[in-house]
C-alpha cells in the first residue's frame, strides 16, 4: 500500500473534506493514516478496481464506511456488497477480505478498546 498526499494526520477542529484525503492510483491501494491513539485510529483508503486485501483477522472491531465506490467485503466467507454511503462492522477475531468491484474510496475506524 502507498501513502498519499501529506503523511500529516489531522489537527484539533480542522475541516477537511474527507474523500480528496487520498487520490486514486492506478493499480495500487492507497492509504492515509489521520488520526491515531492507543483506543483506535482511523485511515482513508483509495482502492483501484479490482484490487483488494486479502482475508485476514485481527483482534479489534473495525467499522467501514463507504465514500463512494463500490466494493465486495466477506465477512466469515459471507460476501456482502456496499456502496458510497452505506457502512459495515467488521468483528473482531472474523476473517474478512474486501475486493473494488469499482475504484472505492472508504474511511477504516479501528476500535481497539
């Protein structure tokens, strides 16, 4: 994965608009960590069609939610299909794999407490 844009995360009561965090590249899965602490943290993602993360678990609930795009996220091996606006919980200890159908952009909210 690539960073994009300026590796600087967020500061106190800065507005942004959040889907020009990260830009598109062809052929790659791009990410931006903004904002990170000991509870969690939360990264913008830019996915190319087609490409995806392969399944894997890790030992936190994480929430994404879909800026625009549309993608195939399998949770447990039961696939399910979102598009910008819509969001998913990922469980904890729950395999889960996601693949762009369309380039996808999406934030990933890591609770880790």
């Amino acid at each position: 994965m690539e960073q994009n844009k300026s590796d600087a995360r967020l500061q106190p009561a800065q507005v942004v608009e959040i889907a020009g965090l990260v830009d598109y590249q062809n052929g790659s899965v791009v990410a931006r960590e903004i904002f990170k602490m000991p509870t969690g943290s939360v990264t913008i993602f830019a996915f190319d069609e087609g490409k995806g993360m392969s399944e894997h678990t890790v030992p936190f609930d994480a929430l994404v939610h879909m800026l625009e795009g549309e993608a195939q996220i399998s949770i447990a091996g039961q696939p399910h299909r979102l598009q910008g606006g819509e969001m998913i919980l990922l469980p904890a200890n729950q395999p889960h794999a996601l693949k762009a159908l369309k380039r996808f952009k999406m934030i990933l909210i890591k609770i880790r407490s």
